[in-house]
C-alpha cells in the first residue's frame, strides 16, 4: 500500500480529498488579515492572516470543529457552514467551486449568471465551426447557433424570437417529424434538462418554461413527473431532414470554462468524427 508524502493513504480517496481540502482552506485563512475581515489587528502576530479562533467565530462554529477541517478530519460539514467559510476567507469563484468540490456538496449560493447572458464573441466562435453547433443556457435556450445548425433544423431557430430547444422538441410539430425515434429522445432530454436545472428551479425563466410545458405538453409533463435524472452525454443523433434525408451525427458537448452554465452543443457527421 502506498502513502502520500502526508502519510495519507493512497487508495483512500476520501482521506485524500479532505486533506488537500484542509491544506486549501488554511492557505486561504493565511491570506485574509484582520482588517480584510472586519476585525481589529490588536497584538503582533507570529504567523500572517487570521487565526483559528476568528475564523471560527466569524462563521459561528466552534474552534474544535474548524480545527479538525483543517486537520483534514472526517466531520461532518453543512453546505451553509462551507458557505460562512467561503464567504469569510474571500474565496474568489473558482475558489469557492474548487471548496465546494473538495467538500463534495453543492454550494447553496452558488454564481448565478444572468440567464440569455453570453460571452461576446460567442456567435462568432459558433460562425467558426464547420458542423452544426449551437450554445445552450441553464434553461436551454439557445443563445448562439450557426447555419449549419440551422439548415439542419429547418430553418427553427429564425423562426423563434428566442429559440429554446425544449419548446421545439415538445410544442413544435416539426420536431417529431424531424428528430428519429422522437419518443426515446424526448423521455431522455427531460431527465437531461432536470439534471441541469436542478440548482435553478427557483429562477423565473425556468419556472415559466416549465409552467408553459407541462400546461401544453402532456408529454413533458408524463415525463417530469417521474423525477429521472441523466448526464446531457453524447452520442449518435440521427434526423430526418426534409430534403437531405437521414443524416446522422454524433453529439459532443462542451461546457464554457468562463461560463459554467452554457454548454457548447456540436453536431459531427460520420466523416467528420473519423477526421477528428
């Protein structure tokens, strides 16, 4: 059995990850002083940042409990007490997301982007891919596609002042005769989008979609009610193009490191697929 240089057992990954989970937090309570915190700075200090005891008092927990997080103890550790202890160290974003994976809980405050926000240079990114490709919001509308995803689709995203690919797949008629084997993809993208929306139900452009399909879709509505959650995954996805006829591609999607919530959606033919 092997050991890290910490003496931590390498086979233990959860021992592991609660170390560097320690290792981290305590060099971020290294970098915050006194007056960073809202506190006085008081006596010389021998070593620079925050103690224990502040920090500490600070998230409303007891010194012991915060001292055995650092010590990379098994505790158990709310997502509201990682949430005070983020916001007291001044993690910066991917600071607090790197926190909370090494926790291994979701964050309850976590960044939100303006939902319909993209980057600038995203639809002249999308122009610059040959396949169909086209970026996708917490809420799936699609906020950049280029022409060949359009060409694609028929023409359905000119048609939308703001397309939203589950508006099409349940309330366009067009879907079912373009998308093959539309029942199957229908079941699944519904357990694809709960899994993404899961952390923004609360947010008004997700209840409204949801409102709207659930009222005019009984399809949707059958399938959200059974609570399946799946990974947004790749694969073949094959259409019935009204003039090109069966063409066949296989997803990949990419999510933006900038932007956590926008999934980059491309469409690659077979000889594409080869090539890459």
């Amino acid at each position: 059995m092997t050991t890290s240089p910490h003496g931590v057992a390498s086979h233990d990954g959860s021992a592991l990850r609660r170390h560097a989970l320690g290792e981290f937090v305590r060099s971020a309570r290294s970098r915050i002083t006194p007056q960073m915190a809202g506190l006085p700075e008081g006596m010389r200090r021998r070593t620079p940042g925050l103690r224990r005891e502040e920090v500490a008092q600070l998230c409303g927990i007891s010194v012991t409990w915060y001292t055995w997080i650092e010590q990379g103890r098994e505790v158990s550790v709310s997502p509201s007490v990682w949430s005070r202890i983020a916001g007291v160290l001044q993690l910066a974003r991917a600071e607090r997301a790197y926190l909370f994976d090494l926790a291994d809980c979701a964050d309850p405050h976590h960044a939100r982007d303006d939902a319909g926000a993209a980057p600038g240079p995203l639809q002249e990114c999308v122009n610059a891919i040959n396949a169909p490709a086209y970026v996708l919001d917490r809420a799936w509308n699609v906020l950049a596609y280029n022409d060949a995803l359009r060409e694609l689709f028929d023409d359905w995203p000119t048609r939308d002042a703001q397309p939203n690919l589950l508006r099409y797949i349940f309330m366009d008629p067009a879907a079912r005769e373009l998308v093959v084997d539309w029942d199957q993809r229908a079941r699944r993208v519904v357990a694809e989008f709960r899994a993404d929306a899961g952390a923004h139900l609360d947010e008004p452009a997700v209840l409204g979609l949801l409102d709207t399909l659930s009222l005019q879709s009984p399809v949707f509505a059958h399938w959200w009610t059974r609570h399946a959650v799946v990974e947004r995954e790749g694969g073949l996805r094959e259409f019935q193009h009204p003039r090109e006829g069966k063409l066949a591609f296989q997803q990949i999607t990419f999510r933006l490191a900038t932007h956590p919530d926008l999934k980059l959606v491309m469409l690659l033919s077979g000889a594409a697929q080869q090539a890459a």
